[in-house]
C-alpha cells in the first residue's frame, strides 16, 4: 500500500509529509475535578481530569519532600473499531500510564508541594493514531488549568518513515502500517526532551530527521497550548472585572 502519493506528493488524508492533523483544546470541561481539558488531534479525541495537590490518602506512599504524582490511563470501550472490552489494568493501559506519569513529573515543581498527592486521568473517547501523545497533551492542559506549578509545559507529537518519507503525526492507517515511527515530549521553553520512544529500528541519518520533525511538532503544539491559556486568562480576567 502506497502511503504517499508519487505524483502530488500527498498523503493518503491529504496532508504533506510535514503537516500536523488539526489539533483543538479546551479547558475546564470536567466540573468536580481542580482541572480538566479536552484534546483533539484529528480523529483522536481524549479528555483529562486533574485531582490535587491533596492530602495523600495512603499514607505509606507518602513523600516527605515532594509530591506524589498518579496517573491512571483508560480508552472508552466505543473509541476504536474494536468492540472488545479491554480489562482495567492490562499491560497496555498501565505501560501507557507510566509513560505519561513520568513525562509529567518532568515539569511538574514536585518540591514545592510535599506530603501531597495529584492524580491525572486521561481517557481516550475516539482513537485514530497519536494516543499517547493527546494524552500528554491532555494532561499538560489539565495541570495548568487546576494550577499545579510547573517549570515549562511538555507538549508531545510523533513522527514516522513511510514511502521512505518522513512523515509527522501519523494518523492511525499509518500508524498501523508497522513502519518506524518516533514519540517524542519536550519542554518547549527550556528546550529539553523528556519522552523519546521509538518503535523499530531506524538509520542514524534518518532517526535524527524523524525526531527533528517530531520536535518541530512539539514545539507547534505548545505555540497552540500557550495561546489557549493565554486565552483562558483573558476569559477569568473580563469575569471578574480586571
């Protein structure tokens, strides 16, 4: 299956090899929780809620000094094709969850709230290919809207090597494809990486071009993050009359 169009150039959604899907966020859309978003990317679609910081309720996890950060990741039974019930806890779900407590812990200023637990839950409602990075994008967004301080946001995007092209933010076709494909989260402003996965392996040459493209995605993403606070701020501001 061709992948990239040899005459035009175009993918099989019509984008270039370098162009991201069309990527929406949105803040404050779980009422209970300390903060919320909802982030789509394309087709994929996931929703994040934040708890905390709150007092830590298993006391034997506790940590003197720095907080405790939990992250529990799930997909709704109707987000893919596939009707079967995935059960909680599969190895998936919780290699997912570690992936996305780690890559947040990295911005999270931790030290400044010990003795305290936050919990992140991210869920995916529609799938077609950048999961794992939605969910981090998610979360970024859920963090900063229940004000947990942080050193930078981490933004995530992935790239991948078809039609011996490097593409950026497969979709889930070319997700499926079974090429190489990079994940990578960064801190856009201290431009720093805290998430790098590969699937496959991959040149030196052309791994570096991947991840370049990746980065560049991150870093387009966190322009949008950052305009989307940005507006939100001004939002609270006009309400209470500043």
């Amino acid at each position: 299956m061709e992948y990239l169009d040899s005459l035009t150039g175009f993918r099989l959604d019509g984008r270039r090899p370098n162009d991201m899907r069309q990527i929406r966020g949105e803040i404050g859309v779980v009422a209970k929780a300390d903060g919320s978003a909802l982030f789509e990317m394309g087709n994929t679609k996931v929703i994040a809620a934040v708890y905390g910081p709150r007092e830590v309720q298993n006391k034997s996890q506790q940590i003197n000094n720095q907080a405790l950060v939990r992250c529990e990741y799930s997909m709704a039974n109707f987000s893919t094709g596939d009707r079967a019930r995935r059960p909680k806890g599969d190895r998936r779900s919780t290699e997912i969850s570690l992936v996305i407590r780690q890559t947040m812990e990295a911005c999270i200023l931790t030290h400044l709230m010990p003795r305290s637990q936050i919990d992140i839950f991210v869920q995916v409602l529609q799938a077609d290919g950048g999961t794992r990075s939605a969910c981090i994008n998610a979360a970024t967004l859920a963090l900063a809207d229940a004000g947990v301080p942080m050193c930078d946001i981490v933004t995530s995007c992935s790239a991948g090597y078809l039609s011996s092209t490097p593409l950026l933010d497969l979709n889930y076709i070319e997700d499926s494809a079974g090429g190489p494909d990079v994940t990578v989260g960064i801190l856009a402003k201290m431009d720093k990486v805290t998430l790098l996965q590969m699937a496959a392996k991959l040149p030196i040459d052309i791994f570096e071009n991947v991840m370049q493209l990746a980065i560049e995605g991150c870093k387009a993403i966190a322009q949008y993050i950052r305009g989307v606070l940005l507006e939100n701020t001004k939002q609270l501001e006009c309400c209470r009359g500043v």
